[in-house]
C-alpha cells in the first residue's frame, strides 16, 4: 500500500495563506477551507456519515460544493457527483447502482427529486440541513491510500445503462502530475473553471488546485463575458473549454485580445474544428488541445506547448506517465492508420463500479480501450477523429462525422453544427448535419456546395438541417446520439449521388 498525506491537510500547512480558489468576490485560502472542510465533516458525522460511506452529491458550483466534497475526503467517504441535468428516474438509477447512503444536495433542487424523496426522505441531506447540524466526533483521514477509490462518476451512457467509473486517490494525484510535467507550473497561475465540477474538467482542476497550492476560480456556470472579464481582471492564466466555450470566448472578445499572462486555453472535449484554432492563432490565443475522459480522470493527451503551431489539430502525445497506441483488428496500427485508441496510465480507472463486465470489456492487459477512433503520424501525435458509437459507415467507407463538423463551421454564417449518420438502404447509412445558423443569412443548397467543394461525395451530408440549438450535456459536449430527435417526420432518406 502506498499512501500520500491529506491533498488539502498537506497543502493548508504548506501555504495556508494563499488564495485556494475564487467565486464571484468572495476569496478562500487553504487554510480557511481546510478548517470549513473539517467543521463540515464533523456536521455530516453527527448525520451519521462514516468512513467507506457511500456518498452522493447533487449540487451547482458553489463555496459549498468545494466544502463538502473536501469534507468527505477528510472523512474517508467515497463521493459520486452526480450530473444536475438527470432527471429523477436516471439519478435515482445511478444511487442505487452506487448503493448511495446518503445524497447532499442544494435545497432547491429538493423538490426535483420527486418520488425519490417520499421514498427515501430520511436519506436525503440538503446543504442547509448539513450547516444547521450539531457536529459530531470524526477522525480526519491524514493519509490516502493511492489506489482506493476517491469519485466514482457516471459516463453518459451512450448505449444502455450508464457505468460508474472508479477514480482513485492516485488517479486523481497523476492526472494532476502528468498535467503539471506538461504545462508546467508558474508561480501566478490562477485556473478558471466555468465547467461542472460534478464533470472531471471540473473536478479535475480544484484536484490540481489543492495539490498545486494554485489558485481556482470557479464560476457557477458558464457566460462568455465573465470568463473574458476575468481573463482580463482576475490574472487567469490557464482555462479549460470545450469547442462550442471556445466559439463563444470568441465571438464576444472581438478584435480584443487577451493579456500577455494569459497562457494556456486547454480545450478538450472532442476535436476542435481546424478553422477555430487558426482562428485563435491570429488573435495570439495559445490554444492546446488535449483529450481525456471521465475514465482517464480528464487528460491523458495534450500537445506540448513548442509543437502548438507545428501540429495544428493535433491532441499531442500521452503525458509523461502515460502510454499510447492505436489498435486495429488486434494489432498495433500503423503510422497514419486509423483505428480504436488505446491508453495505460496511472491516472486511469482502475474499472467501472460493481460492472465486472464492462470492466474486463475496456480493460485487457493494463491497457484501457477507449472506443475512440484516432490515429497517430509518423512524429507520433495523436489526431483524434471521432468515437466509435459516432463512426458513419457509407457505402463501406467510414465518415466522421467530427471532420464535416470542421468544415462546415469554416462557413461564415454557421455559428454550430452536428452531424450523425441515419439508416439508408443503399449505402448503410448517410450523414445528416444540422446546423445553427450565425447572424448573417444561410441556406441548404449554399452550404452544401461548400461542403462539396472540400469533401468527398460520401462524406456531403444528404442533408442540411436548419435548428435554433443543438443537444449538449452541462459540459457543452455535444450529444450526437440525440441529434436523430431533431430529424423532420417528413424526411425521406435516399441514397445521395456518389
């Protein structure tokens, strides 16, 4: 057994004087939350909240998020963050697979969670019922065991049930290492996360807060304008976004640009569109793209700051304590060759919660098989391509559907798109884009003859669909699985000339 000091009982006696994070004007140093954090872990002892607890949150970005998430730790509890845009059926699914004994949540999300709470009140905690209890006897761990589990977090669950992905003391103190090794750390650094922290983005970064000793500024949801002012006001200097944050950064900088100590834009979240990193490149924006999962506890991939311009679209190479190849039909890809990507690390799941099953599915070997699509050129970079469950197969041609997204969102009057493949009777399947129209006029046939000039006949959409929003989780990742549910009754799908 290897074990580590309390992240935060560490950290809070090392710089207990410096800021630990930021939310709105209201600042926190390490040592106030250390001692928020204990006070918090006595009141949820005396509600009966014990070491190995299983233990629930469902709560917005707020001062006592980060309080009772570090309060569980100080227990030795083990937390499951729930996504706030389940419904009470799903959430209700995900505590009983977890075996939840107790869920913490904001008191106005208790009347969402319906029939759930008339069935199991007196397993329901809200956070002003935490803060108005007496506060009992609790011994506050002052080690981790680096390969117990921490977080467990849902996936998505693009195909049947959702699985609980496991992730560890150790998962969390790598994935911080491995991000630290990459970026480095410099004395100002001040990350600003406007993603959930109930998302590994999110939790991820207050994790490299607390063992940085780096300040975080966390804001309860995203807004453009206040992730920019803060750039500007607050010394930010790393934020991490997904494309569509990115479009939004954008689009409400203008001809401004960001202050010199500004360093890193990590996006993630799936590939970014071509025409917005050269984009960012003109406005002096150092953008990084990365990739990552809930189950490699948020990055395993990210460019390397001297290969940023050089290798445009490029997720990098694996962060240094991790390893990565590309498997096609059982042997090892080659360079160029597209095929499932397929990581090892230390900051990977060690298996998904009480799911045997899908555990030795993804896990073979110590090599973790991520279902993405990817390959890696003849320098060894990682270019994502797409996920697999998203792979279009035409006519026994393979689209992806990230690659029209990125051309089409080189057109001017389109603000953002998503594209899925429908069933068609003589090729298989055919994309199918729907599109989110900019401020300027745009329609079907003119933006299918700019697709035409720049892809192959099989990869043109058979159609363009104008909608007012796409489907996104809390994270803004695009759902390609709901995009079928904006598809007119009336569509006749036919196969489109090749």
């Amino acid at each position: 057994m290897v074990t580590v000091p309390n992240f935060l009982v560490k950290r809070a006696s090392l710089t207990p004087n410096r800021i630990a994070y930021e939310i709105e004007e209201e600042k926190v140093t390490f040592a106030d939350l250390h001692n928020q954090a204990t006070i918090i872990a006595g009141k949820l002892a005396f509600l009966g909240v014990k070491k190995g607890d299983i233990i629930s949150i469902f709560m917005k970005n707020s001062i006592e998020l980060v309080e009772v998430i570090f309060a569980l730790k100080h227990i030795g509890a083990i937390t499951v963050l729930h996504n706030l845009r389940l419904t009470s059926q799903e959430l209700a699914f995900q505590m009983e697979d977890a075996g939840t004994r107790f869920l913490i949540t904001d008191e106005e999300r208790i009347a969402h969670l319906n029939d759930y709470l008339l069935i199991h009140q007196e397993n329901i905690l809200s956070i002003k019922k935490v803060k108005q209890s007496s506060e009992g006897a609790v011994v506050i761990q002052e080690e981790f065991d680096l390969d117990s589990v921490d977080t467990i977090m849902y996936t998505s669950g693009t195909t049947g049930h959702p699985k609980g992905v496991k992730q560890t003391y150790g998962n969390h103190f790598w994935s911080a290492t491995g991000s630290a090794l990459n970026l480095g750390l410099h004395e100002n650094d001040a990350w600003l996360a406007a993603v959930p922290l109930f998302h590994i983005s999110g939790l991820s970064i207050l994790m490299r807060g607390v063992i940085y000793g780096m300040r975080v500024i966390l804001h309860e949801r995203f807004d453009g304008q206040k992730v920019n002012l803060d750039i500007r006001d607050k010394g930010v200097t790393i934020v991490s976004v997904v494309s569509t944050m990115l479009r939004t950064l954008l689009d409400e900088l203008g001809e401004k640009k960001y202050p010199s100590t500004f360093r890193c834009m990590l996006v993630g979240g799936g590939p970014v569109p071509l025409p917005m990193l050269e984009e960012c490149e003109k406005k002096e924006i150092p953008v990084f793209q990365t990739y990552g999962m809930t189950e490699t506890c948020s990055q395993i991939v990210t460019l390397s700051p001297e290969a940023a311009l050089t290798k445009i679209g490029s997720a990098g190479k694996a962060l240094f304590p991790c390893q990565l190849k590309i498997m096609d039909e059982g042997k090892e890809a080659a360079a160029g060759h597209a095929g499932e990507i397929v990581v090892k690390g230390p900051n990977v799941t060690p298996g998904y919660f009480q799911n045997v099953g899908a555990t030795n599915k993804a896990m073979k070997d110590g090599w973790f098989h991520t279902g993405d699509i990817g390959f890696l050129d003849e320098d060894g970079f990682l270019f994502v391509l797409d996920r697999r469950s998203d792979l279009i197969i035409s006519g026994g041609e393979n689209v992806y559907p990230a690659e029209i997204e990125s051309v089409l969102l080189a057109h001017p009057g389109i603000k953002d798109v998503g594209v899925t493949g429908v069933d068609e009777v003589k090729w298989g399947q055919v994309p199918i884009a729907f599109v989110v129209k900019g401020q300027s006029k745009v329609m079907e046939e003119e933006v299918l003859q700019f697709v035409s000039q720049r892809l192959a006949g099989y990869k043109v959409p058979k159609r363009i669909i104008l909608v007012d929003s796409l489907p996104r989780n809390a994270a803004n990742k695009l759902l390609r699985r709901k995009l079928v549910e904006l598809l007119p009754v009336e569509l006749d799908v036919r196969g489109p000339t090749k």
